[in-house]
C-alpha cells in the first residue's frame, strides 16, 4: 500500500502512516530505508491489521536523477540541425521539435535561427535539463 507518515516519534520509535482514510501504527523495527522516517513522507508498505510492516520510502526520494544526454551534443545538434529541431528530439521535446521543424518548413528556412540560438544557451548552460526533468551531462 502507498501511504503518507502523519506521525513520527523519535524517542518512542514508533508512527502512524495515514492511506486513504485509514490509520496504520509502525515501528521502527518495520522500517527499511536507511533515512530516518519523517512526517510527511511518502512511504510503501504492507498492512497486517492495523500495523504496517516493511515501511519504506517510496522509490522518488532515495536517488536525484542521474544525467543520461550530454550538453555538448546537443548544443552541437542545435547549431548544425536546430531548424528541424533535431536537438528537441535528442532531448525528449518531440511537440517543439516538430514545431521547429514546422516552423522552418513554413517561413522558408527563417526557423534555422531559434535552433541555432537553443544550441548557444546549451552551450551556455541556460538550457539543463532533458524532456523528463534529468540534469545534462
């Protein structure tokens, strides 16, 4: 079950966990995770009665984003193939680079200039991070 820890008592060791409108006790005994509970985090857990059991932190707070494009390569892309958006694509941005594409197609070639602006502000590091929010390399 996903719950929301609406208590949490360091000297007791113990807390309640809030899912849906349902009250679950634990223990520190039933937590998993390395971090400390605190209130308000989001956990997973597995309800037996009226306690929860392997307690844990739901997966979005254990690790940031890792970076997975480079920067580089798309500032490259944007200077070289920014008018057919080839560095929206790169990035994750299908609807914008569709759109540069459009836009280039339309005004005759007008549109190589926004691509070729994105590609400096990549280089600048203005522009940092992909589709899904993750940092570039």
């Amino acid at each position: 079950m996903i719950g929301q820890i609406e208590s949490y008592d360091p000297e007791a060791k113990t807390g309640v966990i809030k899912s849906d409108e349902a009250l679950f006790e634990f223990k520190a005994d039933d937590w998993v995770a390395a971090a400390l509970p605190e209130t308000g985090d989001d956990v997973s857990f597995e309800a037996e009665g009226n306690a929860a059991v392997n307690v844990n932190l739901v997966g979005a707070y254990l690790a940031k984003p890792e970076a997975v494009k480079y920067r580089y390569l798309a500032a490259v892309l944007g200077l070289v193939l920014g008018g057919i958006g080839a560095h929206r694509f790169y990035l994750g941005y299908y609807w914008i680079g569709l759109a540069q594409l459009a836009l280039t197609f339309v005004t005759g070639g007008f549109g190589l200039l926004w691509g070729f602006v994105e590609g400096v502000l990549l280089f600048g590091g203005q522009l940092d991070k992909d589709a899904k929010g993750r940092p570039l390399k």
